[in-house]
C-alpha cells in the first residue's frame, strides 16, 4: 500500500455524526431551492411574457445546473466522501455574497437573505466542525503523510 492511499479504518467508516447528516440536509436544501427557483425561472420564462426571454431561460438553465453542485455535495456527505466537502464549502462561501444582495434590497427578499445567510454560515460551521472532518477521513495540513491525529 502507497502512502497516497488512505486505509479503511473505523475513523472514517463509523457511525455518521449529526453534523454531517445536518450539513447534507441544508446542502441538499439549498440544491433544491437552487433547481425550483431556476425551473420557476425556465417556465416564466417559456410560458409567461418576460422582459427579456432569453436571459429568464439562461437563467433558468443556469440555476438548475447549479443546483446540481449542492445536491451532488449532500450526496457524498450523507456517504461520508471526503470530496463531497470541497463543494459543499464551496457552495456556502457562494451564497454569503447572494444573501448579501439580498439584504440589500428594500422588499420582501430581506427575509429570504436573513435565511440564506444563516443556512450559510450554520452549514459552514457544520463542515469545518472537527467530528465531520474526521469522519470524512479529511487529514490535516502536514497530516497526511504520518498516519496519526
């Protein structure tokens, strides 16, 4: 065995922490609210009389696709795959931007920016928690090498 390749221990095969189940579930939350908002878009966008058709499909198609990275990330949480957090760290640190735009505005998506945020930062605490990391299998800096810790 190559010192590249990470053995099968309890560590990372155990038991599934909460915090792991409760990341892939706000991860999975916002891939669904990502694909409902970019189909409500694509559907408008078809069927009503937009300003601009085009631009409501892209950015319908857009958003579906985009969905794709969360859904795909709470997947492989839920299996404990330790690539699964690069996008889902990903996807958190995309929406802080988003909710802040949100908050921005003087309408009835402040409350829509005050849940975004706070579904953010409460997934990216969840991902960076020491217990979802190792259950990952996620090796520290320096770590990966020695086996230990």
């Amino acid at each position: 065995m190559t010192s590249a390749q990470t053995p099968a221990t309890e560590e990372n095969n155990g038991p599934r922490p909460r915090r792991l189940t409760y990341a892939a579930g706000l991860a999975a939350l916002e891939g669904f609210a990502l694909a409902v908002g970019g189909l409500w878009m694509l559907v408008e966008g078809l069927t009503g009389a937009p300003d601009d058709r085009r631009s409501a499909v892209t950015g319908g198609i857009t958003l579906v696709v985009l969905a794709l990275l969360p859904l795909l990330a709470a997947r492989g949480l839920l299996k404990q795959k330790s690539w699964s957090r690069g996008p889902a760290v990903i996807t958190q640190i995309m929406a802080l931007p988003v909710a802040y735009n949100l908050l921005q505005a003087d309408s009835a998506a402040i409350p829509a920016g005050i849940a975004l945020a706070v579904v953010a930062v409460v997934a990216l605490v969840l991902l960076v928690n020491p217990a979802t990391t190792q259950a990952l299998g996620i090796k520290g800096p320096g770590r990966a090498q020695d086996g230990k810790q």
